[in-house]
C-alpha cells in the first residue's frame, strides 16, 4: 500500500531533517528559534501573540521561548510607546546574522536532498507536494 510507503519514506526524511538542523544549528540556534527569526526578518517586527499560530503554541511557550532568544541576543523587546501593554519584538543584528546562517544551513541539507534526483523531478515533487497540501 502506498499510503505506508510514503509514511515511511516521510518519516525518515523528516527525522534526517531534524537530526541535521539540530546538530548544525547548535549550539546558538534551535530549529523554532530559527522560524521566528525568519518571520521576523520579512515582518520587521511583531506582536508576541502574532507568533503563537505560527508555531503552533501557547503564549506561555512563546514567551519561553522569546525569553531565551532576547537573553542570548538574537531579539530585543520593546514596549510601544502610546500603550505600554503592547510589545513589539524586533530583529538584533546577531538575530538577523543568525536567520541567514539558519537558512544556509536548511538550504544545504535540501540542495543535497534535491540533487538525488534530475531537476525534472524536483519540479514534479514540488509541484505534487503542492498538490497534497493546499
């Protein structure tokens, strides 16, 4: 059955996957750190609560996780002027050294994955993926 198959072959990817990033994003870097990083990067900045549904979360591992970030420097805090209750979280110039290092790092391990197969195939495999998660 195909559906087994592909399980399979979907879990290893993504096992490999993960084991890749982990080991070179470490140590000043975890795979959901990096997925803020590049939020932000494109965003500018950004409300805590924006991130919750992009990582799938709960407010209190966001802020966590925004407090391990600001601590080693890779975010600043800042309250908004006119309502001290809202924060606004910006990109630090090591955040933003740090967001391209992540995304050579994923790119490297996708660029040896894709070169397995012929340029024709990648096409088809993104665009069949494409297909199955819209």
């Amino acid at each position: 059955m195909q559906t087994i198959e592909f399980a399979k072959l979907w879990s290893k990817l993504t096992k490999d996957y993960k084991t890749y990033m982990e080991e070179h994003l470490a140590p000043g870097l975890t795979e959901s750190q990096l997925v803020v990083l590049e939020v932000l990067y494109e965003a500018g900045r950004m409300k805590p609560s924006q991130l919750i549904p992009i990582l799938e979360t709960t407010p209190a591992a966001v802020t966590m996780l925004l407090d391990r970030m600001e601590k080693n420097g890779l975010i600043s805090r800042v309250r908004h002027l006119d309502d001290r209750r809202m924060i606004w979280i910006y990109l630090t110039e090591r955040g933003k050294e740090e967001a391209k290092r992540g995304v050579q790092i994923r790119n490297s391990f996708m660029s040896d994955v894709l070169d397995r197969i012929s340029q024709h195939n990648q096409n088809l495999l993104v665009f069949l993926l494409n297909k199955i998660t819209s």
